[in-house]
C-alpha cells in the first residue's frame, strides 16, 4: 500500500465501471489503525494533531516489545507491506479477526519483503508462519497499550464518518462521497484520480468495486491500494479529526429549551447523541442504566429525533435531521 500527500510524480488513475460503483463499500479497520498510528509513535512532529495521544501511550509502550512491527512501518512512509494489514473483508470486524486474516498471509510474505531486511524481520523470512504469530503476539501487546484505553473514542469517530459518507452515498452517487474526501483525492468522468508521491497510471478495479476506510492515524497522508490480490482501497482521515484528543465532559449539557418539552433525560440524550453511540456508551455517558438509556431511545426514535444504524454486532443510535435542526435552533447556531 501506497502513502499520498497530494504532491509527487502524478495521479494514480481508478477507473470505476458499473460493477464497481455498486461494490463500492465502508470499513473500520482496527488493525490498520495500529500499523498508522506507529508511523505517529515514531514521528510525532509530523502528526501534530496527535500529540497528546502519543504523550499518553509512550510510557506504556516503553513496556511492551513490538520490534517487528516497528521496523515493518518505515519513517518517512512511502509504503508499507500489504501482508501487514490486509483489507478488511467485513465492515467492522474486531482486532482478533483480522489478526486471524493476517496470520493467513504466511505465502504473500517472502514475495513481499526484500532479502536484506532488518534483523527484526528475519523470523519472517525464516518462518513465515511462526514470524506471523509473532508479529500478531506483538501488536496486541501494542494494541492493549496504545489503542484500547481509546479505542471508544476512535471508533465513534470512524463510524460518524461512515454514517455521513453513506448518507451522501445515497443522496447524490459516487461522485458526492468524493466531493469533500481529501485534497490528495478527485473525481473526473468515470475516474477517481489520487494524487500520488511515488506512482503514477490508471488501475482498473474491474468490478471489485473499492474499499473507503476512515482512518484517524491516516492524518494527514492518503493511503491507497490497488494491486492484486487484495480489493482497492483507499484510507483516508475522517471529518473531525481534529477534536479527537479534545477533552470531553463526562455528561453532556441538557439544552433548557428542550428541556422543557422533552423532560430534561431525553434532552441529554439528545445532546449525547452528537456521534454514533451505542446504548452501552450512553449509559456510561449520561449515569443512566441500559434498559432506561434504551427505553428513552425508543421514545425519541419513535419521535423522529433518533435513528439507528448497525455496525458488525453493534447497533449505534445518532440524530436525526430534525433533531439536528432543533439542537442548532437552540444554541443560536
């Protein structure tokens, strides 16, 4: 996979035909966001808006052993090895699956490493499939230390992007969901055109259709895979990403207006839902228990305030249109 900064060589051309823009789908990939985020580890004067994650996560990471995977994502990134993150072929699957999809890569491993790698990455070479348990054995180590005490937070973000980009999906085409992506990324004709650092030429997706994955350690690169044998893709940052290390109050502000004509829980409720969230992390959010957090998401579904969605196993609850409408209404925006 290919990194994208928006200025290089040219354009990498994915011409898209009919099959392709109905294939065309969202994912969350776990396991990308850790090979991403060791780019940030590494070099964080260049992920500014990451910094006070990586103040968080040094100390922790200073105690557990990941050499293999530190040496797998160079700094500068211009590529990095396609066994290490294949593409999901789910939407929201969780670490331990794609770990499993990885340690399936044992035969894509010598072809695509060079002979003269890193001492680290010998065991790879050696043992393809015994270098890939390691590796996995280190990322979650990596995993448990970096990503999890956040990984709520990150998700919500991702699947907010989705949310939007699905609903701009159905109300005006492919062609939409590109409008606003990312500077590096256009569409022209029958064509997205990405701009690239190191590659160049047009790669048919051949009605594989491509893969759209939000990535918050992405920032501010554009990622993009288009050769066998893995389904294109393309990763890039989602929509606010800059408030992600903001610091958030544990429950949100009841809005007096609405207050008074929804009763203030169902006003919290409202002003909580301001991502997708679970009924679980309402809960947690608002001090309310599941059953009432759920009982008062049904009433504000059934009003039209809320909407559900489902990703993977969960079910996420954001609002609607209308509520939006309400809520702006309220704070004068």
């Amino acid at each position: 996979m290919a990194a994208s900064r928006g200025h290089g060589v040219g354009d990498v051309e994915l011409a898209f035909g009919v099959a392709d823009v109905a294939n065309t789908r969202f994912a969350i990939s776990p396991l990308w966001e850790v090979v991403a985020s060791v780019r940030v580890v590494k070099n964080p004067a260049a992920h500014a808006v990451h910094r006070p994650w990586v103040e968080r996560v040094r100390p922790r990471l200073a105690r557990v052993r990941w050499p293999m995977l530190h040496a797998l994502v160079p700094v500068p990134t211009r590529t990095i090895v396609g066994f290490v993150c294949p593409p999901p072929s789910t939407s929201a699957p969780d670490l331990g699956t794609e770990l499993a999809a990885m340690r399936g890569m044992g035969s894509q491993v010598r072809g695509e490493l060079p002979g003269d790698v890193p001492a680290a990455l010998r065991p790879l070479l050696d043992d393809p499939e015994d270098g890939l348990e390691r590796l996995a054995a280190e990322i979650a180590g990596y995993w448990e230390a970096a990503l999890a005490p956040y990984w709520t937070r990150i998700a919500a973000l991702l699947e907010s992007d989705v949310l939007y980009r699905s609903r701009l999906l159905a109300e005006g085409g492919v062609a939409r969901v590109f409008a606003d992506l990312a500077a590096q990324v256009y569409w022209a004709g029958d064509t997205l055109r990405i701009r690239h650092r190191w590659a160049t030429g047009t790669r048919p997706l051949r009605g594989r259709g491509l893969l759209l994955v939000p990535s918050a350690f992405a920032w501010p690169d554009v990622f993009s895979v288009s050769t066998p044998p893995w389904q294109p893709t393309l990763r890039y940052t989602p929509r606010g990403i800059g408030t992600l290390w903001e610091r958030r109050a544990a429950e949100p502000d009841a809005p007096e207006a609405l207050a008074a004509v929804l009763g203030r829980t169902r006003a919290r409720l409202l002003a909580a839902l301001d991502q997708p969230v679970s009924t679980k992390e309402l809960a947690g959010r608002t001090g309310l228990s599941e059953a009432g957090a759920n009982q008062h998401l049904t009433a504000l579904r059934r009003a039209g305030l809320a909407s559900a969605h489902r990703a993977g196993r969960r079910v996420l609850y954001t609002r609607t249109a209308v509520a939006e409408a309400l809520m702006n209404a309220e704070t004068g925006l």
